[in-house]
C-alpha cells in the first residue's frame, strides 16, 4: 500500500503536479490565444461593451495570471517569497471559480429570460459562494533549497468546503437550465436551440470538474494530492463558461431573437384603391419564433407610405400615369402589371 504520507511520495506527486501544471498551462493558453479574437473586437471598439461582459474579462485573465504565477512558483531557481506567491495564484484561482459560475449563471438567466424569482435566489448563491472563496490563505508554502517553492500544508477543510458548494452551485445552474428547456410550453427559440446544440455539456463538464476535485480534497492524502485537482477543475470550468459567454455574445448580436427567421412572419402587402397608389405596408416581428399553439404575444411594427393627394394609375409597363391622361380601355393590363415596381 502506497504511504502517501512519506517524503519520498510527496516528493513524487510534487514532480507530477508540476508537469501536470505546466501541461494545463499550455492547454489554457491555446484556448486563450485562439478565442483572442473576441477580445480584440471589444477593444477595437467594433462591438459595443456590455456590463455582463465584466465577469468574461476578469475571469479569462484571472485564470491567466494565476497558471502563470503557478509556472513561475515551479521553475523559480533563486529563493522568493513562496507564501506571497501562493497567496496571489489562491485569490487569482479562487476568484476565477467564482467568475466561471456567474458566466454559468448569466447563460441560465437568459434562459429564464431575467425572471425575478431567479435572478434573486442566485445572487444570493453567488454571494455566498464568493464568502468561502475569499475566507483565507487556506495553504501554506516555503521555500527549500534543492526543490524551491513547496506546498506545506492545505486546509483541506474548508477547500472541500468551498468545492462542495461550488459543485452545487453549479448543478444548481445545470437543473434551472434543464427544466427550462424541457418544459413542453417552453417554445422552441432559436436561444433554446442554441442551448440544446450545447447538450449541455458545458454544464456537464463544470459540474464534473469541481466533482473530482472534491473527491480528492475529501481523501486528503497529502497536501499535493489534495490540491491536484483544482487546477484542471479551474480550468476546464473557465473554458467552458468562458465559451457559453462568446456563444450568447454573438448570438444575441445578431439578433436572432429579435427577428423571425422565416418568411411567413414578414409580409409585403399592396393594395390599390381606385386611382390611388398602392399602400405599402411591412410587418416586422420583433418577438421570438414560436411553434404552433404557442399563445405567446407577438409585437409588430407597422410602417404605412401613402402616396400624395393627386391620383394616378399605372400603365402595363409599371409607369405612374396621371388618371386623366390614362385611356383604361387602350390596353388590357393583368393585375400584376397594377403594381408599381420594387
């Protein structure tokens, strides 16, 4: 049986977690270099900024500056501050948990289309949830010549702590966004089928990660193993709710829910009273697609274009006449000949 309490078995999980650092290290920063885009649009001033866009930033580089203090803790050569770096990845790492479930959160919200009854009850969650995050320094680290910054003791305790409600917190998400989509009255918009393309996974994947890392704070087996999974579990939490966040941005941008995406909800009438003009009137959903029987209420605009006092007709060609110069009885003209051009 392995004594995971041994130097020499700390000393092992030690290397390991340092390769397994610098191995997420690149995975993050690849998914980071290939989403920069969106970033740069925001800078650029091509796509206006929008408040909920906050948490996005603050969470990419959070994560980002605490795997680079990680990487640095790992390869430094010369004696440091070890605690002090520490302290910065925790508060670092920490706050992008906590960022990753109000991204998570924002998606739900959506869904929910900012009803009050939740939107309350989960900013009362985040509160709480950023009340353990920001409890402490719930590790310990010094410097040892010949092996650098170490990682002496963990409050396991209030880690496992923190993950559990992390871990509910986002189940919590997973099952609000469920029913949602699931209720048959719920309508198929085209911000449902987003989600539905997702399969969730995302929420899946957020959930699962926090799962492991709660199982080894739970078993405690040292103080590297105990912290082992937290990285990965940070990790693959921002990811997928960083892209839940560009998905939504750039899905509300195109106004996707704003407009009807068929033709049988945008009409171009005419009509031709006498010698008067056509009328020309549009109509442009601004409500959400919805299936039939849906008894949800539709909003249209109606713009109407008379035509001046005087009266013309139209000849066969499409040309304005005046009606007195207009000999009906010349030619025959079909009714789709009635209809000036467009």
């Amino acid at each position: 049986m392995v004594d995971w309490s041994s130097p020499e078995e700390i000393a092992r999980n030690a290397d390991a977690f340092g390769k397994f650092m610098h191995v997420l290290l690149g995975l993050y920063i690849w998914e980071w270099f290939t989403s920069l885009d969106f970033d740069w649009q925001y800078i650029t001033g091509k796509k206006s900024f929008r408040w909920p866009l906050t948490f996005y930033f603050l969470n990419r580089y959070c994560l980002l500056f605490a795997l680079i203090g990680i990487a640095i803790a790992l390869n430094v050569k010369t004696e440091i501050n070890c605690q002090g770096l520490y302290t910065f990845n925790q508060c670092f790492g920490n706050a992008a948990i906590g960022l990753a479930s109000i991204n998570l959160s924002l998606r739900t919200i959506a869904v929910w289309s900012q009803a009050w009854y939740i939107v309350v009850p989960l900013v009362a969650v985040i509160l709480g949830h950023w009340s353990l995050l920001l409890h402490g320094i719930l590790l310990k680290a010094a410097w040892i010549p010949g092996q650098g910054c170490v990682i002496t003791e963990t409050n396991s305790t209030l880690l496992a702590a923190t993950f559990i409600y992390t871990m509910s917190f986002d189940f919590v998400v997973l099952t609000l966004t469920a029913w949602k989509l699931f209720q048959p009255n719920s309508g198929r918009s085209k911000l449902v089928e987003l989600i539905f393309s997702d399969g969730l996974i995302y929420f899946l994947i957020a959930f699962l990660g926090n799962l492991v890392a709660t199982i080894f704070m739970l078993l405690n087996l040292n103080p590297v193993m105990s912290i082992i999974a937290n990285v990965p579990s940070a990790i693959a939490s921002t990811i997928v709710a960083l892209r839940v966040v560009r998905r939504l941005s750039r899905f509300t941008s195109a106004g996707v829910e704003r407009f009807a995406t068929t033709t049988q909800n945008s009409t171009l009438a005419f009509r031709s009273q006498g010698s008067r003009a056509p009328k020309l009137a549009s109509s442009r959903v601004n409500g959400c697609k919805t299936n039939d029987g849906d008894q949800r209420p539709i909003y249209s605009q109606m713009e109407t274009f008379d035509s001046p006092a005087d009266k013309y007709d139209y000849d066969a060609a499409g040309n304005r006449v005046k009606a007195d110069t207009y000999d009906p009885e010349a030619q025959e003209i079909s009714n789709e000949f009635k209809r000036p051009p467009y």
